[in-house]
C-alpha cells in the first residue's frame, strides 16, 4: 500500500467510526476497504469524499436494519400465522421442493 493512501483511507475510517459508533469498528474498515477496492476493479480512482458517501450509505442501512434490541433476552413473539423459527420446515410430499428466495445480505458486511 501506498504511504499516500494510508493516512487517507484511515482518516476516512476514523471520521465513520465517529459518525456510526454503534457499528464495530472492524465493520466500518471492512465497509470503507471493501469500496475502495471495488472502485478499483472497476478502473476508477477512489476518491476519498465518494467512499465516504457510499460508506455513509451502507452504514446507515446497516443502522437502520438492525433489529431493536429486546431488554429482557428474550426473542420477539411469533407473529400468527407463521412457524416458529426453532421449528424444522418440513418438505411437502409428492414432488420436489419448492424453490427458496435468494438470501439478501448488505453487500461487504
């Protein structure tokens, strides 16, 4: 790495860790490296203000997604209708299983 790129790319770092504090610190390096390397795959200079955007903006998703914290340890009620998680699914008989839905996960986290 570049001594030059350094200092800029941990400065960056240090200014999300200020502004998203409830995201551990390794997260917000591993968003901030995660862009900067994919601007470079695609054969544009990562410019320190855009990684910052976009890091702000995976962050805040990250933020706003979590879900709330449940003061007394235990899990959210099972809305009605639906199974338990701890429950196994099984197949339906007769032919073969249904096709599931693709896993959404925040990219680089």
């Amino acid at each position: 790495m570049s001594p030059s790129v350094a200092p800029t790319r941990d400065d960056l770092v240090a200014r999300l860790r200020v502004r998203f504090a409830d995201i551990p610190a390794e997260n917000v390096r591993r968003c901030v490296d995660d862009l900067w390397c994919c601007c470079t795959h695609l054969g544009m200079r990562p410019d320190p203000w855009t990684i910052e955007r976009l890091a702000a903006s995976r962050l805040t998703g990250v933020v706003r997604g979590a879900r709330p914290p449940y003061p007394d340890g235990e899990r959210a009620p099972v809305p009605p209708g639906r199974a338990a998680a701890s429950a196994p699914a099984t197949p339906p008989t007769g032919g073969p299983a249904p096709a599931r839905a693709a896993a959404r996960t925040p990219i680089g986290m």
